[in-house]
C-alpha cells in the first residue's frame, strides 16, 4: 500500500533508509503511456508494467532533515512528453526513458531540495522510466521521438506525493 509522504514521513525518519518520493499517472496518464508503449513493441525492449510507471520526485541517501515542510499534493498536475533517450542505470543496463517538461514538477522536486533532500542525481531530469533494452536498438529510439515530435504527448498525474523508504 502507498502512503502519502505526509504521513509516512516520522516513521521514515526512525528507520533512516533514505526517502523517496514520487508522483503517479492518474487514469488518462496511464492509458497514454500505454498507448505508447504499445505502438513501438519490439523484442529488444522489456516494458516495465503499466502500474509501475511513475516518476521520480526526489531519491535521497543519508539522513534525513529533521522537520521539512513537505509539498502540499497538487490539484491537478500534468507533463509533456518531449522525447525519449537512452540512459544507463545505476546497475549499467541501458533503460528507455520519456523526458518529461512540467514548471510543476519541478517546482515539487525544488521544494524537496529547499528542505534538506539531495538528490541521487545533481542534475534533475523528470522522466518516466518505460523499459530497459536486452539489447540497444537506436531505430526505437528514433521512430519514438518522430512520433513525439508528430503527435505532442502529455501524461497526466494523480493529485498526490507518494513516499516510501529506499531499501
């Protein structure tokens, strides 16, 4: 079960694992990036399921701060879609993310950072992690962002900050 991260928060801060915090695609959003991921089907690519794509507001190691003062959930919050890049993860596989533009995610994540949070990344980039390669194919990758680059992508977001501690 996720908890929001105002709630969850003093219990996190006893076990000292990290925090993370997230946002969700509402109902639409989900649907969209399943759309997509269901035009470009390919065997070189593994999807991650539908119910896990989200994105990443903050992944922070170490202590935490002590009384942040955390985001209120948004009412309403969307992102587009601006193109998609292949990036190595922190266990070397080569993932295919969509790059997302939102002021309001950003705004979210700056928020975090004001409070104490670091980031695992200096340089924040919102995205939706969509899958990881078996085997890199840069063909996918084109044909993705020619689409995108046709038909502007938007993905929509539950009005709420998902927390949980990292290990």
């Amino acid at each position: 079960m996720r908890v929001e991260a105002k709630i969850l928060y003093p219990v996190l801060k006893q076990i000292e694992d990290g925090f993370y915090a997230w946002l969700d695609p509402n109902e639409d959003g989900y649907a969209t990036l399943s759309e997509f991921k269901r035009r470009f089907r390919t065997p070189e690519l593994k999807y991650e399921n539908t119910t896990g794509l989200h994105t990443t507001l903050i992944y922070h190691t170490g202590p935490l701060p002590d009384d942040p003062v955390l985001p209120e959930d948004p009412v309403q919050l969307s992102a587009l879609g601006t193109n998609v890049e292949c990036w190595e993860d922190h266990k070397g596989r080569s993932i295919l993310v969509l790059r997302l533009y939102s002021p309001d995610i950003e705004k979210l994540h700056n928020q975090l950072v004001s409070q104490g949070f670091s980031h695992s990344f200096p340089d924040y980039n919102a995205h939706v992690t969509l899958g990881k390669f078996e085997e890199f194919n840069p063909d996918i990758v084109r044909d993705m962002n020619a689409y995108l680059d046709a038909k502007p992508m938007v993905v929509e977001f539950q009005p709420k900050i998902y927390a949980d501690s990292i290990n």
